[in-house]
C-alpha cells in the first residue's frame, strides 16, 4: 500500500482561491492571482489584480475568487447589488460577459475603445504587449444595451467607425428580459 505522504506528492497542488477586495470601481486580488492571469482574466497592476465588475461576478459565481468589503466576505447576491448601485449598466454588460466567457471567448473591458468590451478569437488566452499575430488582435468590439434600448443614427455610426478603425467588427448585444443575449454586427460597407 502506497503512504500518504507519496499519493500528496503526486496529486497536483490544490490551488489558492484568491480574495478580490472592492476598491471604488473594481476588485483588486492582492494575491494567489496566478490562475486569473494565466487565464486572461484581470489586469496586472501594482499590489496586485484589477477585476472589473463583470469580471469578479463571473468569477465568484465560478468558484474561481471570493469577495469582501472591507473585512465582510460577498456572496454573489451582494456583490451584485453593491455593484450596480456603482453601475446602473451592469446588468447587460455581466449577462454578456458571461455569455461570451462561456463561448470560450477572451473577453476585457473595452473602456478606451469607447465600448463595453473588447473580445478576442477563440483560443487567444492572454492579450500581450508589443507585436501580435492576426488572431491576437481585437475581434469584436462589444456595445451591450437592454432589448428596449434606442440610439441615434450617428451614435451607431461612430460605434462603428471606432471599431473599423481598430480592424475589428462592431457587435451590438441586445440583452432581452430573459437573459438571453442576441448580438448584431454592424459594418461600414465600402462600396
């Protein structure tokens, strides 16, 4: 019979559920982030992980991080509520998240392209600096808005625009009142 000590050695190390602590607008994981990296999830900063609203949800509701605010452990009901007190918009955008994670898709927040997200292909794991392939490059530009939502022509065309010139493709995901989510690709035709 095989000792304890030797079957331990063998199994692969249990890994550490990191604790994302809220900070304003976003969870910050201080530590034992490595898995959340390596998965494409979060942003590398100084002291730690930044995860996005949508980002800590997916994760808490995974398995995959714990909550806290200030010493008091969230579950995933009450980090969503004190989440969209912060974010009248969070809804849609973790209803999309979730769907688009659950594609396999590497998703991030698409702040600086004027968009909800920025997604990546199939298969892309980490987004890195410097010279990228054609496949790492931003796929899809990602604006999420409930079923009932209205918008204005030039809204739309500046949405698209935006995206173009980033060579990626704009995708209006609409968010009905059952959580389903039905995304519309809108492209600038050039004739």
């Amino acid at each position: 019979m095989e000792s304890g000590g030797k079957k331990a050695r063998g199994r692969e190390k249990r890994q550490k559920i990191p604790v994302a602590a809220i900070l304003e607008n976003k969870l910050v994981a201080a530590k034992d982030y490595d898995y959340l990296l390596e998965h494409g999830y979060g942003k590398r900063m100084e002291g730690g992980v930044e995860l996005s609203f949508s980002e800590a949800l997916y994760l808490l509701e995974k398995g995959r991080v714990s909550a806290k605010k200030g010493v008091k452990k969230l579950d995933f009901g009450k980090l969503l509520g004190h989440c969209i007190k912060l974010d009248k918009r969070l809804h849609e955008r973790y209803v999309v998240y979730r769907d688009l994670r659950e594609r396999g898709l590497l998703v991030k927040t698409g702040f600086k392209f004027g968009s909800d997200f920025r997604v990546y292909s199939r298969g892309v794991k980490v987004v890195k600096r410097g010279p990228k392939t054609p496949m790492e490059h931003t796929k899809w530009v990602v604006h999420c808005v409930p079923e009932d939502y209205t918008c204005s022509f030039q809204e739309l065309s500046r949405a698209v625009r935006l995206a173009h010139s980033i060579r990626a493709k704009m995708l209006w995901a609409v968010v009905d009142s059952e959580n389903d989510v039905t995304y519309y690709s809108i492209m600038r035709e050039l004739l």
